[in-house]
C-alpha cells in the first residue's frame, strides 16, 4: 500500500509491535462479538485485555465461566489463569491498550432513530485516557459518516492529532453465533481507514487473526457494506414472509414452494419465513439506513415496507394460534400456550431482539397463560423494549407438553425431538417447518 512520504514515528511504533504481535488488543464490550474476537486473537498469538461495563460479565470471566455457548469456560479460565485474558470494568486502563476495538450495542430508540450512545460514551472513556500510539476500530455496526462524524471528533477533544498521533478506523463485526463453519477467525474482514496509515495497521492488526482481509476506501464505504449486507438479508425475508401469508391463503406451502425454487442453479438464494426478525443486526440496520436518508431528504420505501411486513409477522402468528384454539372451541384467553424457542434463531442461547419476546407479549396481553421450553435459555434475562416476566424454562416432559393447549414452536433448536413433541401436543402451531418430517398427527398441526 502506498503511504504518505512523512511517515510518522508513531505510525512506524505501532505498525512494528503489530507485526511482531507484541502489541496488546483491547476489546470494549464482552458480548456475543467481542468475546468470539477476543478468542480470535489470543489465537493468533496476542495478549489482550476485555472492558465491560457490566461487573457481573467481568466477574464471571475473571472466575472463568463462559456466558456464551460456543466460548467454554474451560478455555475462558486458561486464558485468565495464563493472563492472556484480562476481563476488567476499569475503563482508566483503556491507555494499556494499544489496538482498541469498539464492540458495544447500536440500538434503535423508541422512534426507530439510531441510538449512539455506547458508542459516544466508549469514545469519551478512550479520549479520556488516548495516548500517542493507539489504534482505534470502531466494530459496531451503524449508519455511514458514524466514524468520521461521532467518533473522530470525541477522540479529537484529547488533543492528539488522529491519523497521526494515534489512527481510526471502522471494521463491521460479522458474527453469526452458533454458525460452526464461520468463527470469527473464518470470516473475511473488511477494513476502512481514516487515512492510509490507519487503514494499514487495522489490516496488520486483523491480517494475523482472520482468514482474510477486505481493504476499502475509508470508513464510510465499510460502514454501508454491512447496512448492505442486513438490508438485503431483511427484504428478502420480508419477501417470502409475505407469501408465506398469501400461500398460506392459497393452501400452499410455501416451505416446499421454497425447496423446488431453489433447485434452479442460478439466479435464486434461498431465504425462509419465520415468526419476525431477531437477533442483534437485521431488525435494526435497515433502519440506520433509511435514517440516513430521511437527512438526505430521501424516501427508502423498500426498506421500510420490508421493515413494516417483518415486524407484523408475531401478530399473524398470535392470529394463528387463536385460529387452532377457535377450531376445538377455545378461546385464547384463559388458554395455556407453550412457547418453544426463546432464542433468536436455532442452537445458541442468544434472546436478542427474538421475535419470541413479541410473541409472549401478545398472547399475554391476550390472555393466554404462557410458559415456555428453551434448552439454551433456562431463564428469561432482562430485555431492554419488553416487560419481561420472571420464567423458567418448563421440562419439556409429556406432562407438560399435554398440559398445554397449544404448543407454539418460535425456533426449531436441533434438540427437539418433533414425533416425541407431536404425540403429546394437543395443537401446535409451527413457524419454522420444524414438524415436516413427522408422519402422524398431521391434523393437530398448524403452519404458520
């Protein structure tokens, strides 16, 4: 890569314990990306130091117990014990670092605008320690112009001159939990810097711990490039969610319409109707997007009539429960529904933004008295749009199955046993297909 003729000392200071590795990587937020980047660089050779806000997080890995499923704790208590892992809520040692990379929420607020103030509070804590010789990345996902706009200026007010005291840059996280085939060390990075010097020490940074890396122009092209990979993901689904309802009006099931369309070899990817959108990026990047355009006076009626199909999906649902408790004369209220799934998506214990939290709201508001099996979610942790009430995952034991007026399948984790489930239902309304390979009982089961 070309540099710039005057190359500065602090540039040729990092760049130099980078490549030798003996730069040590500080990780703000513990969750669900930065912990997994966290194992992809003490993998890779690098001591690192995590910061959390939340004390029970760092407490619990300080004792080395994972909160994540596919980060053991056995590894988790290596990496303390052998210091290679320092979890702390102490964000005055932020200057210990000399790679920091942002990993914190960008939620929406009540008015689906984006919500910055992780990332703003994280940049205040950094500026208030920066030092010459650090690199920030900025992971969180956001709209384009955050780096540039939010965050420059916060770093700027320590005085240090950015691009070359210390140097800026943006790399969208790209997790999938629970996805075996992509750790975060199997997924290709891409990389925008302020200026040329910070986008080659981001690229020496993450060259060492993933597969590969994806240089852009600057930061604003990287911050789109993940906007772009949600959005498509969100209209799609949003599509075939749509025809879920009119093929479902049709008698057709659009499951098997979906299966024979993707036989074509060419020209078609597969995408599946659910019961709404979960997880921590497709139901909210969409929405930075069409935000950003309403400043550029601009309509993104796409994204927001996928948005408005996606988050109508837990309402049709309810409505097809009530339609299976009204064919045996039963009303919803007063019935006992059993919500299996509160996950996001099968096989990880990750709640955020599940449409199952939607789902129990409504059938609660209904009347339905609701419990719920998840074998990765023993307790229903505090959510931040939902007044969520205090339950236990129910033992999914043929006493409790039959007990239930309607079993309501939200997510198909690969530990449901569906012919053992099927026997002891009484109804079931599935969202997922999960039932398709069970051979009795046909007529107790709803697809929705």
């Amino acid at each position: 890569m070309m540099l710039s003729a005057t190359v500065p000392s602090t540039y040729s200071g990092l760049l130099g314990i980078l490549q030798d590795k003996t730069a040590r990587v500080g990780v703000v937020g513990l969750g669900y990306v930065g912990l997994p980047l966290i194992h992809a660089f003490i993998d890779a050779g690098f001591k690192t130091i995590g910061f959390d806000v939340d004390g029970e997080k760092v407490a619990r890995l300080k004792a080395g117990e994972s909160y994540i499923k596919h980060i053991p704790s056995d590894w988790i208590g290596k990496c303390v014990g052998e210091r290679a892992f320092e979890p702390t809520a102490d964000m005055g040692r932020l200057d210990e670092a000399d790679a920091i990379l942002i990993c914190v929420p960008t939620p929406l607020s009540a008015s689906r605008d984006p919500d910055l103030s992780f990332v703003e509070s994280t940049a205040r804590h950094i500026a208030r320690v920066l030092r010459k010789g650090q690199l920030i990345v900025l992971e969180s996902t956001t709209y384009p112009g955050t780096t540039r706009d939010v965050v420059r200026p916060i770093l700027a007010e320590s005085g240090l001159d950015i691009g070359n005291d210390v140097f800026l840059a943006y790399s969208p996280e790209r997790e999938d939990p629970g996805n075996p085939d992509f750790s975060a060390q199997r997924i290709p990075k891409v990389v925008g810097g302020m200026n040329s010097h910070s986008l080659e020490l981001a690229l020496t940074l993450y060259g060492h711990a993933v597969v590969r890396t994806v240089p852009v122009s600057n930061c604003e092209i990287a911050e789109a490039c993940k906007i772009l990979e949600n959005t498509y993901r969100s209209v799609n689904i949003a599509m075939v969610n749509e025809l879920k309802v009119l093929f479902d009006r049709m008698g057709l099931d659009v499951w098997e319409v979906i299966d024979a369309a993707k036989t074509k070899p060419f020209g078609f990817q597969a995408f599946y109707p659910g019961p709404g959108l979960g997880g921590h990026c497709i139901p909210i990047d969409p929405f930075y997007l069409s935000w950003v355009a309403r400043k550029h006076e601009l309509p993104t009626r796409f994204i927001e009539l996928a948005g408005e199909i996606n988050s109508g999906m837990p309402a049709y649902v309810v409505q097809r429960v009530a339609d299976a408790l009204n064919d045996v004369g039963k009303a919803v209220r007063g019935s006992r529904i059993g919500l299996l799934g509160m996950a996001y998506k099968k096989d990880v214990d990750d709640p955020r933004e599940s449409p199952s939290f939607k789902l129990l709201e409504l059938l609660t508001q209904r009347g339905a008295v609701v419990s719920y099996n998840d074998p990765h979610i023993p307790q229903l942790p505090a959510m931040r749009h939902y007044d969520v009430p205090r339950l236990a995952s129910e033992e999914l034991i043929p006493e409790w199955i039959a007990r239930q007026d309607c079993i309501l399948i939200a997510t198909d984790h690969s530990a449901y046993d569906w012919d053992f489930i099927v026997r002891y239902a009484r109804r079931i309304v599935d969202t997922r297909d999960a039932t398709r390979s069970v051979t009795f009982g046909r007529d107790k089961i709803y697809k929705a």
